[in-house]
C-alpha cells in the first residue's frame, strides 16, 4: 500500500515580507519613528497592499510596530517608562534564573559556550548579529532552570529586547566588550554562590538599563 505524499508548504508572501521588514527594523535601516506606508512598500516590494496590512498585523504582534489611529503605521520610539517596564520583568526572569542555577548547581555549559561566542566578537560584526548573540546568551541562562513558562516568557520579551537593542547602536561605541560584561555574570555564577550570581545579575542589567535610559535621554534632549 503506498504512503500518500505530503508536502510542505512555502513561505507565503506576508511571511516573507513580514521577515524583510522585520530586518529592516531591526538592523537600523527603518529607524525608530519611520513611518511605514502601504503604497510606497506595496511599490518596493510588488506586492498588494492586503499583504502590506497583514505583515503590519504580525510586526505589530511582536511590538515593532504601531498603529496610531489616523495617522498610519510607526517604528516605535521607546519611552523611559517603556524600558523600565521591560526591564522590571526581565530582571525579575533573570534574576531568579540565576539563584535556580547557583541553588540546584544547574549546567551553565551552554551559557560558557555563548560567552566564548561573545569574547570572539570584534566589533565589526553586523549589529543584529552582535544583538542576536548578546540576548543568546541571557537565554540560555532562563532555559537552564528548564521551567516551560520561564522560557514562554523569555521569548515573549525578545521582539521588544531586540527593537530596543537595535535603536543603542550609534551609541554603543565598542561592541567588542560585550564579552567581558558577560564574562563577570559567568564567573559569579561558576562560584555557585546564590548571593555572587545574583547580584553579578542584577549588576549587569542595572547598569544596563541605566546606559539605555542615558542614551535615550541624550537623543530626546537633541
């Protein structure tokens, strides 16, 4: 008896505009602010200006873009109270994640080998890509804990994470020492101290947020 055929489906046309806009925002090139209208994307990429609103309705899900009523379709600019309300669950994510480890004296393996990928960085590196291997990092830590929910949540931050990331990078004058911030929460954590790793944590990303909250007060005040 033959085993009737299946196949798989392509990539549709909303998806692949979807992942080429998302790009675009992430990388820098639709910079926080632009407006992003359906004749003009519908011209650039030949495609009808349905597909346009239901690539628009996937970004929106993921936070990178915004409808303002009668006035069209944006690129967030994150606000003060943005970041420090993405920051309040992340930090509280994270810092958990990192008392589990250090408690149940969890494998960091994964999170050694995203620290050695962060130290290799050189600077030159496309920003998405030094993004993309930044937030890889903190999620190894969330996955290690091994909580479903934990990492639900995680995931859910990390549209918004990455918008935010991708706005700093005019800023952020040398990538290339991303690996050794990281490296300071991987040593306190390699102690197994709950005391060392936790604040090593909450360090990291207090000083972090405040870095955000100073560029973003520098662009506003321009």
């Amino acid at each position: 008896m033959s085993v009737p055929q299946k196949t798989l489906n392509r990539v549709s046309t909303v998806d692949a505009l979807a992942d080429a806009l998302r790009r675009r925002i992430l990388t820098g090139e639709l910079a926080p602010g632009s407006q992003l209208r359906e004749v003009e994307l519908s011209e650039e990429y030949n495609v009808g200006r349905h597909s346009i609103r239901a690539a628009f309705q996937a970004l929106a899900h993921d936070c990178l873009v915004r409808h303002e009523p009668n006035r069209g379709v944006f690129v967030p600019r994150m606000s003060r109270a943005d970041v420090e309300d993405l920051f309040l669950v992340r930090t509280a994510l994270e810092v958990e994640a990192v008392r589990l480890i250090s408690l149940r004296r969890l494998d960091i393996g994964a999170a050694e080998r995203a620290v050695a990928q962060l130290e290799a960085l050189k600077g030159a590196e496309p920003w998405d890509e030094i993004i993309e291997t930044d937030l890889g990092f903190h999620r190894t830590l969330v996955d290690a804990i091994q909580s479903p929910h934990a990492s639900r949540v995680f995931v859910s931050l990390l549209s918004e994470l990455r918008l935010l990331l991708a706005q700093l990078q005019r800023s952020y004058a040398r990538p290339e020492a991303i690996g050794a911030e990281h490296r300071q929460v991987l040593d306190a954590l390699a102690t197994r101290s709950v005391r060392k790793a936790t604040a090593a944590m909450r360090e990291h990303l207090e000083v972090g947020v405040q870095d955000i909250l100073e560029t973003l007060a520098r662009t506003d005040g321009k």
